[in-house]
C-alpha cells in the first residue's frame, strides 16, 4: 500500500504546476484530489475493459 501511495503522490507532483495543486484551501484541494483519483480510475477501467473486449472477440483472419 505504501508504494501505491508513494507512486500517487508523485504522479501528483509531476502532474500539477510547480509541484502544487492549484487550489487554495483544505475542500478545494480535497476536491482537485478526488477527481484526479476518479479520472485515474475511469483510466484504468476503460484499458480493462479493452483487454477484456479484445479477449471475448473472435480472431481476424486476413484476407
């Protein structure tokens, strides 16, 4: 657990302007922190379900 959060932060700190989130305030930064958490996921999930799609298709054979 602890090198997934380690891995997070420091996609957080390469992912925002001066190594900072551009908010101000502790609901503010909070909220910045959720939706890059929810873009993330929906990230992961959408390659997921890529692979699962590409696995369930039937073969092409080229012509």
């Amino acid at each position: 657990m602890r090198a997934d959060t380690e891995s997070l932060n420091a996609q957080f700190e390469r992912a925002f302007y001066n190594r900072r989130l551009p908010a101000w305030g502790l609901h503010n930064q909070t909220v910045i922190v959720l939706m890059a958490a929810l873009a993330q996921n929906a990230w992961a999930r959408h390659t997921w379900q890529r692979a699962i799609d590409r696995q369930q298709s039937p073969p092409q054979i080229a012509a």
